[in-house]
C-alpha cells in the first residue's frame, strides 16, 4: 500500500525549496518564475501578507513589516535573542515564553511566520503536481533542540500539513549524495547555512545510514558573515559622511543586502566593489573589498565551526583520517575559506557535486519516499543532539538520554515522595550539556500525580521516550496499581496544542480556498481525540466486555487510524460514526461500573 | 521470541518478531534481556561486526519509518521496539556496558555498586589527592609547582598503567566466564567458579569507574 504524496521541505534560515520524487530521483519544484528558492521572507502590506521574492522586495520599502531569517527565533524566548534585536528592524514581544512580530495591528508567533513560508511552498508544489499535497518531511538543523523542533512541527501544522517526520539537514544531505553516489564508509557533513552550524558524522553500509556523531550551533551562519561586513560599512559612512544609519531601518536593510551580495561576490572574484546609496542627499558609498579582506574578517566565525567538528569527532571515537569523504552542504560553504579549513582539518578535499543550496530538499524527498513505502532500501538512523535530564535535588541536571544516542531513544525512571501523603512530584525536563540544571535548556514542567501514601512507598514509573522526530514524549505508570497516567506537559517555551488550534483556524482566515483542508484538520484532530479516548476506555474497561467486543472495537479503531491518515475528511467521520457503534458496549460498561463504585459504601437509604 | 499471542489476530505466535499468520509487528517482551533479543548467548565476547549485521537487520524490521502507513498500535509497537533495539544495541555494543549489563542480569543490582578504590592502592591515592590539592594551591611558575607537577606526572603514569592491568584481568574474566558457560555442566564446582567471576568482574568494575576518574581529575589538573 503506497500512500498520498509526501513532500521534502527545506525550510531555510533564507530560503525554503520544496522537493519530491519523481520516478526515484529527487527534484526540486520551482515557482512561476522559474527560481527554485523561496526567499524565507514574508511581509505584511496594505494587500495582505506576502512570500518569497515579492516580499523580498519589502525588505528596503517597509523593513518594520518585513519579516526575515524567522528561522533564528523558532522555540526561543525573547530573552534568548536579547543580544542580537538591534540587527532586526521588526517590533518583537513575548507572549506565555514565545516570541511575537508585531506586524502592522496584529502579532504572529515564529511557527506562524513559518507556516507562511510553508504554505508557499505547498501551493508551489500543488501547482506543479496537479493534486492536493498534505503531507510532508521538514528539515531542521541537526542540532536544534526540542522546542525548535516542536515550533517547526506546529509550523506545518499551522499551514495545514501534516509533518509525517522532522529531520536533521546534514542527515537530509547524507541521503541525497547516498542515492546518487552508493558511496560506502564514513563521512563527514559538513553544513553551514544562513544562520545555523551542523557537523554530522555517519556510517554508510548497505543502505542504513547511521549517524555516529552531531554537533553544532544554531547561532551561526552566513547572516553572521553579513553582519561583520555591513558593521565595517554602517562604521565608515559614519566616520566619511557623518551619517548614523541607524535612524534609517531601510537603508540598514539596503546595507545587510549589499553586504551578502558583497559576500557571495567575493566567492568567484579576488576584488568587487560595494555600492550604497545614502539618505539625505548624501549622495553614495562606495568601498572597495578584496577576498583577503572579508577573510580575515570573518575568520574567527569559521573558526568556531572547527570546534564543533573536533567534539562530533570525538563522540565518534574517530580522528580526522578515519572520515573517508566530507560533503558540503548551505550557501555559506561556497566560501573558498570554509573549504580550504575544512579540508585542511579533515585532510581531504570535500564534495561539492550536488548544490549545496538544494541538497538539503533533495534529501528530504528521498525521506519523503522512504515513508511513503517508495524507496525500502535505505534507512536512516539519526541521533539525539542534546544530552535529555531532569533536574534533581541542588538544581543539578541528571542525564536520563546522553546526546548521540540513536533514536527513537527510551528511558525509564522511577520516582517517589519525601513526605508522608504527598501527592506531587515536580519534574523539571532539562536539555543540554551543563552540569547545573540553570545553564542547560529548560523544555517542560510537569506535576506527576500521587496517590497520598506514606513517604517512598508510591513508585512511579516514568517513560521519556525520544521519537524518530528528535521530539520528547513522556508517560507515568503507578508501578503498584499499574495505572498508566497522561501527563501534561507544559512547554518551557512553545505554544499550547490550544494556541497551534487557533493558529490553524486563523490561518485558514487568510485563505478562502483552503475549506476542504480545514474540514480534513478538524476531522484529524477530532479523530485523533476519539482514537486517545477509546484507547483509554480500553485500558480503564476492557475487562468489563466481552472478548469479541473488543475486537470489534479495535477494528474500528484501526479503521479510524488509516482513514485519519487518508485525505477524505467524510471517510473520516464516517469511520467516527463506525467505531462510536462498535464501543458502544464499553461506553456502557464503563458507565455501569462507575455508578456501581459511586453507590458503593453508601447506605441504601441513600440511594433511592 | 515475541509473547506467545498475536495482539491483532490472537493466533499463536510462532514466528519471532511477526505474527506468521496476520504479519503484524509484535512488542518485544518486556522480559526479554538484550542478549536474548539480538540472538546473541549470555557471553561477554561478541563479535562486533555480527553484532551490528543483526542491530540494521532488526532496525529494517522495527524502524518506526516502516510503519507510516500501518495501524495506530503497530506504529506505537514499532517505536517501542526500535528504543528497545537501540538501547540493547549500545549496551551490548561497548564491552564494559556489556559486563555491567550482564552483571546485573545474573547478580542483580549493579547500578548500586559504588566505586571505590582499589584496596592495595587506597594509602597512595589519599597521598595523590594531597598532592592534588597542594599543586592547586600553589603558584604555576614556582619551582614547588614544577617538582609536585612532575610528581603527578609519575602518579599518572602508574595509574595509567594499573588501568591497563584492571583492562588485562577484566578480559580474562570475560574469557573465563565464556568458557564456563560454553560447557555448560551445573556442578558445584561450576556454581561456585561462576560467582568467583561474578565478584571479581564487579569489583574491578568498580575501582575501574574509580581510577578513571581519578586520571581524569589529574589529566585535567595539570594540563
């Protein structure tokens, strides 16, 4: 059984491509104008919002309304950015841990920004193919952590796909080079985009590809480049024609454009030539720039990427000669620098065949196909980035899933009380390499129930278990009554499954054509419930009917399973209907038993 | 090796990992230690590469990305499986996890060992510790930090050399414990060589954790 298309998406720092398999090889679908990036840009005008290269054009013409690199801000706080919101023209505020772009009267949070990103990508792709696209693989950089993988996840949500699988972009990468190449042994790859950092390390053997080691930074990339060289230019239209351009947001918007541009130039050229037009009648600045020059500038910036690769080297218990081939992948390897150190530390010169800008959707389509039962030969066995702990007494952080460990990744723990009837214990979800619970990655906060019981004697088993996406899930059993237990957990900086609804329903305000698609979320999302809920009722009441009862219940149930996964929102309710019928009994069942256990311990007088 | 019903068509299982009859995945039994679960006998010398030929077998089988377009229960069985696969896979994959785990399986208990220092050793490791101590406090460019530098620097190359010798007797206790198993007759005789390694294995395991820590605390001091 082969299901609905699946799409690979790349959603960039600075531009997304959206890719899928055609007859097993990977393409990349490009817009009306024939370009296969999207800039990641998105403006609100007086015509409504705006994607891609149009709102690219907003960036100089209303640099307040104009949202950029929104990739930096995905499951941040607004305290996390704090050292950089002088470089961004926009207004950001925070709401519940998330931050917020103030675009004319409203706010949007980072997933919803993104969603309009993706949402471009998606009607590109349904443009191309003809038919409807709902489902998708989105690419994340290998080394962000649960939050900004969970706001990603609610980005395609929001822009109404359904994100089958979340994976890592050197890991992506790995996949396209493996199906062109059918290369064997160990690589290196080797990715530095427009404003993230990612080593991986993989084994490639007969079609698995096992990720050993990851590393990397989320802050570092080429928009950091950008801002080295327009500082150098912002410094001397001060010091030459007096002028403080940060007073004039689209000018400064002007100046990091013709810095990249700069940049990129000086990847094919030894020597060009920076033009800026200033405000005021000032008149123009020019500067002239050599490659040597942009290269001593942003060295310390290469060199921070060396780090990470000795430490994924090391997690690999590997040193450099033992890499067989390194691969190249973002915009920002075209830097002739960034070759020459990365060859230098690996000692071989690294692939560039497949481009970089794109290799990272072509892989994601190759995942795409693996999951739709397409391609069966290969499989990906990625890694957690980020050591997963909870804090223990003294605000220490206790490793409960050590980083690079394969995943899906379990973990169970055991927990009890101090005080005689206590029926709380805290667990604070940590992420990071720190030893002191405060300097790692605060994810969640939960309250596991206890019964009230002498101290020590509740055990409570607790399940975290890191699934294929790199993305928590946590579950409580009462080891002595067996009783498993929901456990809500708060995200220390993401958006409820509340707010991801309304967002869904908002976004759907913004586009007239998207009825059916919202029919099919909200028939998911009920189905989804009625599927959690009938689960339950199995657990708590399964001993209270008949075996073939049962049965017939679980059908309707995997009945359910499938047609949630289908695209026909009338299959759906329609499956609802069925397996409603079919647990009839148990409903019932379970509603005598809790009016017997409610009238137990009463006397009859009371009861009548 | 799966339990001994289908969860979906509740015929007998006798297949391993999937029902013969519905080919639905199966949950790895609880119970079933790692050993057990990559084919492999209780031994403590495994070949590595066998050992990752059944890790990517068993992966294609269990690999949640297999499972998109099956039932909700068989994907939340194949995410089990495949966390299970992978723990057991690193567990059994590094020798020292491998002897710890095995340990636990057949003594019990082993995250309660504590680490303690090797008795013969234990006057000489407060000394080094003074020492430790004394080189923290004193002035780097001193010729009182020089001659306690060069002191560590002996102090660490004899502890250097122990973990050697604790890695030498940790082989030859797996070697032992293997043969003693490969026979497999139960005797008294058997029982009570089969605890001798037990304990032996245990406690160098536990001044092995010791040891490395201390190195590691000395490495770290005076580089």
């Amino acid at each position: 059984m082969t299901m609905a298309r699946i799409v690979g998406i790349d959603l960039g720092t600075t531009n997304s491509l959206v890719a899928y398999m055609d007859k097993g090889t990977p393409r990349v679908i490009a817009g009306r104008n024939e370009r296969n990036m999207v800039p990641s840009v998105v403006a609100m005008t007086d015509n409504g919002l705006i994607v891609g290269d149009p709102a690219k054009e907003h960036l100089t013409r209303n640099p307040a309304r104009t949202v950029y690199s929104v990739k930096r801000f995905m499951g941040k706080s607004l305290e996390d950015v704090q050292g950089e919101l002088t470089y961004f023209p926009y207004t950001l505020t925070e709401q519940g841990g998330v931050i917020r772009f103030k675009l004319g009267e409203k706010t949007y949070s980072p997933p919803q920004i993104s969603a309009m990103i993706l949402k471009e990508l998606k009607h590109r792709a349904e443009t191309h193919l003809g038919e409807s696209i709902t489902k998708a693989v989105i690419t994340v950089p290998a080394y962000f952590n649960d939050s900004q993988r969970q706001a990603t996840k609610d980005a395609g949500m929001i822009a109404g796909l359904e994100v089958l699988r979340i994976i890592n972009e050197p890991t992506a990468a790995s996949l396209a080079y493996g199906l062109q190449q059918k290369t064997q042994g160990t690589i290196a790859v080797y990715d530095l985009g427009g404003g993230t950092f990612d080593i991986s390390i993989l084994k490639l053997k007969n079609g698995i590809f096992e990720v050993l080691a990851t590393n990397g930074d989320t802050h570092l990339g080429g928009d950091d480049f950008d801002r080295l060289i327009a500082d150098l230019f912002l410094e001397e239209i001060r010091e030459r024609h007096g002028l403080d351009l940060h007073a004039y947001p689209d000018h400064m918007q002007a100046v990091r454009l013709e810095a990249e541009r700069t940049k990129i130039r000086l990847s094919d050229v030894l020597k060009t030539t920076a033009t800026l037009d200033l405000p005021d009648g000032k008149g123009r600045f020019t500067r002239e720039l050599t490659r040597d020059q942009i290269e001593s500038m942003t060295m310390g910036l290469i060199e921070r990427t060396l780090a990470p690769c000795r430490k994924a080297l090391k997690d690999a218990e590997l040193t450099p000669d033992r890499i067989d081939e390194v691969v190249l992948v973002g915009g920002s390897t075209r830097m002739p620098l960034v070759r020459q150190r990365v060859q230098e530390l690996f000692g071989k010169i690294p692939h560039c065949e497949l481009n970089p800008d794109e290799v990272v959707a072509l892989g994601a389509a190759v995942q795409a196909d693996i999951l739709s039962g397409g391609t069966t030969d290969m499989l990906l066995l990625d890694v957690t980035p980020l050591s997963l702990g909870i804090e223990t007494m003294g605000g220490v952080m206790s490793s409960v899933i050590r980083r690079n460990t394969t995943i899906p990744a379990g973990a169970k723990e055991m927990f009890t009380t101090y005080v005689d009837g206590q029926t709380g214990v805290d667990i604070h979800i940590l992420q990071g390499e720190r030893e002191l619970a405060k300097d790692n990655r605060s994810l969640a906060r939960f309250r596991l129930k206890v019964p009230p019981l002498p101290a020590g004697v509740p055990r409570i088993e607790v399940t975290f278990l890191i699934d294929a996406n790199g993305i928590l899930n946590v579950l409580a059993k009462d080891m002595r009554t067996g009783q498993s237990q929901s456990i809500e957990v708060k995200p220390s900086y993401g958006l409820s499954d509340s707010e991801v609804e309304q967002m869904i329903e908002d976004s759907f305000k913004f586009a007239a054509d998207d009825v059916s698609a919202r029919k099919l979320i909200e028939a998911r999302l009920d189905a989804g419930a009625m599927i959690t809920t009938t689960e339950k009722s199995l657990l708590d009441g399964g001993h209270l009917i008949a075996s073939d009862n049962i049965a017939t219940t679980r059908t309707a149930l995997a009945a359910l399973a499938t047609a949630k996964d289908g695209t026909d929102p009338r299959a759906i309710r329609a499956r609802m209907a069925d397996l409603e019928q079919a647990a009839k009994p148990l409903t019932v069942a379970l509603l005598n038993d809790s009016l017997t256990k409610g009238l137990q311990g009463k006397k009859v007088s009371e009861v009548t | 090796m799966a339990r001994s019903m289908c969860w979906h068509c509740q015929s007998e299982m006798a297949g391993e990992y999937f029902c013969e009859r519905c080919v639905k995945v199966q949950p790895v039994s609880k119970d079933l230690d790692y050993f057990t679960c990559m084919g492999f006998p209780r031994r403590l010398t495994i070949d590595p590469r066998q050992l990752e030929t059944k890790f990517y077998e068993l992966s294609r089988a269990f690999h949640p990305d297999f499972f998109q377009n099956k039932s909700a229960e068989e994907q939340t069985i194949s995410l089990g499986n495949s966390a299970m696969l992978n723990t057991a896979y690193r567990t059994l994959r590094d020798p020292i996890q491998r002897a710890e785990y095995l340990l636990d399986l057949e003594a019990g208990a082993v995250k309660d060992i504590r680490t303690s220092p090797p008795a013969d050793l234990f006057e000489e490791i407060l000394k080094l510790q003074d020492t430790l101590d004394e080189y923290r406090a004193a002035d780097r460019a001193s010729s009182t930090a020089t001659t306690l530098c060069a002191k560590l620097q002996a102090e660490r190359t004899t502890l250097e050399r122990r973990q050697q010798d604790m890695e030498t007797a940790l082989q030859q206790l797996f070697t032992q414990w293997d043969a003693l198993q490969d026979r497999g007759e139960v005797t008294d005789q058997t029982r009570a060589e089969r605890d001798r390694i037990l304990k032996q294995m245990r406690g160098i395991l536990s001044n092995r954790t010791y040891v490395k820590n201390i190195v590691n605390d000395l490495v770290a001091t005076i580089s």
